[in-house]
C-alpha cells in the first residue's frame, strides 16, 4: 500500500495493477488498520508521516460534506460520491467513530470527541 497506493495525500480507493483500473475515490474509512492496531495496544500499521495527512485530507472532504459525521466516500475534489448502492451522503455510524478514535489516537483529541459527539 505505502508504495503503490500512497497519493500524496491519502490511499487510493483501489488499484487492480493486472487490469490497470484505479479508484481515486477518498474512502473515509481508509486508516481502520490503524485504529485496530492502536486500539490494541500496537504501533500503527501505516506509516506516521501519511497518517496525518490521511486525517487531513479525510477531514476536508468526507467529514466537511456530511452534517453529523463523515460520508463513506469522496472525489478528489471535496464533493460528495455518489457510489451506487449508498448514495453520496451514508455513513456507517461504527465506522465514523473508528475515526473520531484514531483521530484521538492520533493527538487530535478534541476534534475526535466533536465527531464522535456529532454522529451520535
């Protein structure tokens, strides 16, 4: 994933190398690893310096489109995803509070308790 799946600023949605098809869809879910491991007691899976901008990038798009958490998927741009089964503004609750926790694991307390707050 590090090498092949980093954007710059978060991991592709998914890339299948034998057909050449990529999603750059932003997943907000895309750091889950990383809770698991740190819920754990672990170091994360994910490299340090990618997870913060992971989180910021996840903050801008997926969390700044949705008034009560953080919708499943974004375009590059910020706008909301219309990926066909969900619709552009779901979310699974569980999961958006993976992410208020690993926000927290991550020394963004505050902000992880405010979107915590906000999806229940």
């Amino acid at each position: 994933m590090e090498e092949k799946m980093w954007t710059g600023e978060y991991y592709l949605n998914f890339w299948e190398p034998e057909t050449g098809k990529k999603s750059d869809l932003i997943f907000g879910y895309q750091l889950d690893g990383q809770w698991a491991a740190r819920f754990h007691g672990f170091e994360g899976v994910f490299r340090p310096d990618r997870v913060g901008i992971a989180l910021e990038t996840i903050k801008r798009s997926n969390v700044a489109v949705s008034t009560s958490g953080a919708v499943n998927y974004t375009n590059p741009d910020g706008t909301a995803a219309d990926v066909a089964g969900y619709g552009p503004y779901n979310y699974f609750p569980a999961e958006v509070l993976m992410l208020a926790m690993t926000y927290m694991y991550e020394g963004q307390r505050e902000y992880g308790l405010d979107l915590a707050r906000r999806a229940w």
